[in-house]
C-alpha cells in the first residue's frame, strides 16, 4: 500500500469511529427533552463504568493491593535511581580519591611540619607511626572494596543450594543471597550496593568494606585531635582578616589557615557520619546479620511473635564468633597479621552453603 493511501484510510477510519461515538451518544428520536437528558444521563453512566472496568482489567487480579499499586506508580522512580546511582558511583569513587589525597596534602603541608618544629622526638615518631599506618590501610582497603568481586552464584552448577529463584536473573539463589537492581546481578551475602565503592558489598569483600569504615573513621578521628590547636590558631588569625589595617600574612600563611580550617571541618564531619555507619554495621556483625537480612529477620520476628514463637537467627554463632569469621580469625596471631595489618586471604567458606544454628533452648522457638 502506498503512503498516500495509507495515509487516507487512517483519516476515513478517524472520523467513521467519531460518527459512531456520536452516534452511540445521540438521543432516540420522539423522546421528550426530559427523556434525553435521562437517556444521555444513562448512556454517559454506562460509559463511565465500562471505562473503569476496562482500566483494571489492565492492571487488576486477587493478588493486588496498595502497596502494588504503590510498587507500580513509582517503577519509573526506581529505574531512574538505579541508573544514575550506576552512573554517579563513578563520580562518588573520583570525590572520595579526592578529599582523601587534599586531606594527605594538608597533613604533608602544614600539620606535619608544625609538628616537626615544636613536638617532642617520641610523639614526632607517634605520629609518623600512627599517621602511616591509619593511612596505608584507609588505602589498601578501599581499592579491595571497590576491586574485588561480591562473589555471584555460579552458573555452571546444575545442583545448586537455592532457597528461591530469582525472577530477574532466572536462576537458583542460594541462602543469604540477593539480587541487586543497580549491578542487576545476584550477590552472595548481599549486604548493600555502596555508591561510594561503586560496587555491591557482599561476601567477598565485606571485610574490606567493614575495615576501610573503621579506619577511614580512626583516620578522621586522629587528623581532628591532631589538628584542632592548629584550627583553633586558624581561625583566630582568620577573623583578624577583618580588622583595619589588616594583619600582614604572607600568601602561604592565609593558604595554610584556610587549608586546616578545610582539614578540620572535613574530618571532624566524616568522623561523625562514618562513624555513626560503622556502629550500625558493627551492631550486624555481632548479629550476624547483613543489612538486608536486618529488615527480612524483623518482619519474620514480628509475624512469629504474633504466632507466640520467637524467631532465631540461624546465622548468629555468637558475637565472638562472628567477628571471626568476619575477618577470618583462626588464631590468635591472625588479629595482628589479618586485622592490624593488610592481607589478601579469603573469606571463610563459598558464599554459598552456610553453618546453620539449629539447636532450640525454647521448645517454642523457631
């Protein structure tokens, strides 16, 4: 058929379905004015309900209710967050390289040469020690956490342990394990995806993501005390900038006054919210509990409780224990050369089948 033509036939099908809209909403011939009113009222009702009708017929069955209407009106938000949180994550990785290398110049610029010229010769050495050593591994375990893979399930295995299956990858899930939207893969022990890794927190990489938090944390810590006499200097040299005539500081003085102001800020604020995060995942390990499992193992508490049994964390083997297993504790020499120190060994385990607590104190427990 010839664009012309087709062209044609869609105008001549447009107005023969408005002559029969029309047609449908005109009153019968020989009704009085008031029967019209009626017969339109009527007809417009039926119309209505027929709309209604076939609107849910596109979206309704006995399984919906609220919160899938809910789930369905903000699937477009969804999508938007995923994306951009897959595209920012670039962005968080370059900010964080950032601030870390201008605080490390800071230090390099201004702190450690005060503390040179005015510390005696033990805290010189405390400070180049501890300075060193919070920085190596603050660097050390932020490129693992954002470097090594979460761990997936395999692929390639026919018998698999799964306890589900997943409805976007179509494949087994093994326990602890869950799917996320932004990577859109299934990672083992998912814990969360971190924007500022850019990549998953799961099983294999949790303890970098645990240990880069605790130190980036002891880091801040350490620069805020380290600094806040020079700070305190700073800005009282820096409201002096006011006074007339100003007081004559040389461009490296006013760079260094701002630079530890900068310094002290940054810290002292990233201190107080990675810190805050780091007790949170703290309170999970001794639980044994990823991020995600916190808020399935609350829902399965409260549906149990209401049954009059008490829910038990199969994956909790006590604090000890799980801080071990955590960081891979086999000995004791492992907390100086695996904890205190950077190491490489593996998590214990596959990520795929785990230790289970089964033993019930309580004859009511579940």
């Amino acid at each position: 058929m010839r664009m012309g033509s087709s062209w044609r036939w869609q105008v001549s099908r447009a107005m023969r379905l408005a002559l029969r809209w029309c047609r449908l909403c005109r009153p019968q011939k020989g009704g009085r004015g008031g029967g019209s009113k009626l017969w339109i009222s009527g007809k417009m009702s039926e119309l209505w309900i027929y709309s209604k009708l076939l609107l849910k017929s596109l979206y309704y069955n006995s399984l919906n209710n609220f919160d899938t209407l809910l789930d369905c009106a903000f699937e477009p938000v969804y999508w938007i967050v995923d994306n951009v949180t897959r595209w920012f994550g670039v962005v968080f990785v370059c900010l964080v390289i950032l601030l870390t290398t201008s605080v490390v110049v800071i230090v390099y610029l201004f702190v450690l040469p005060t503390i040179f010229s005015t510390y005696p010769v033990h805290w010189i050495v405390w400070h180049l020690c501890c300075g060193h050593w919070l920085l190596i591994m603050v660097v050390f375990h932020y490129y693992k956490a954002t470097t090594t893979s979460p761990g997936h399930p395999p692929k390639d295995k026919i018998h698999l342990p799964s306890v589900s299956i997943c409805k976007k990858c179509i494949t087994p899930k093994p326990p602890r394990t869950h799917h996320c939207s932004i990577c859109n893969v299934c990672v083992l022990k998912m814990d969360h995806h971190c924007p500022w890794l850019n990549n998953c927190v799961g099983h294999f990489n949790h303890r970098y993501f645990f240990s880069f938090c605790l130190y980036m944390t002891l880091g801040c810590i350490y620069c805020s005390i380290s600094s806040r006499l020079l700070f305190l200097e700073a800005y009282s040299a820096i409201e002096s900038y006011s006074q007339t005539p100003p007081p004559e500081y040389t461009f490296r003085e006013t760079t260094g006054h701002k630079s530890i102001i900068f310094l002290w800020v940054l810290t002292s604020s990233v201190a107080v919210a990675l810190g805050g995060l780091t007790l949170w995942h703290s309170m999970l390990i001794s639980r044994g509990e990823t991020s995600v499992e916190r808020h399935i193992n609350r829902k399965e508490t409260k549906r149990l409780s209401e049954k009059g049994k008490m829910f038990r964390n199969p994956h909790h083997h006590g604090k000890a224990n799980n801080w071990k297993a955590l960081f891979g504790v086999e000995k004791k020499s492992h907390w100086f050369t695996r904890v205190l120190l950077p190491s490489t060994h593996l998590p214990g385990g596959n990520g795929i089948t785990w230790d289970l607590i089964f033993t019930r104190r309580d004859p009511m427990a579940i």
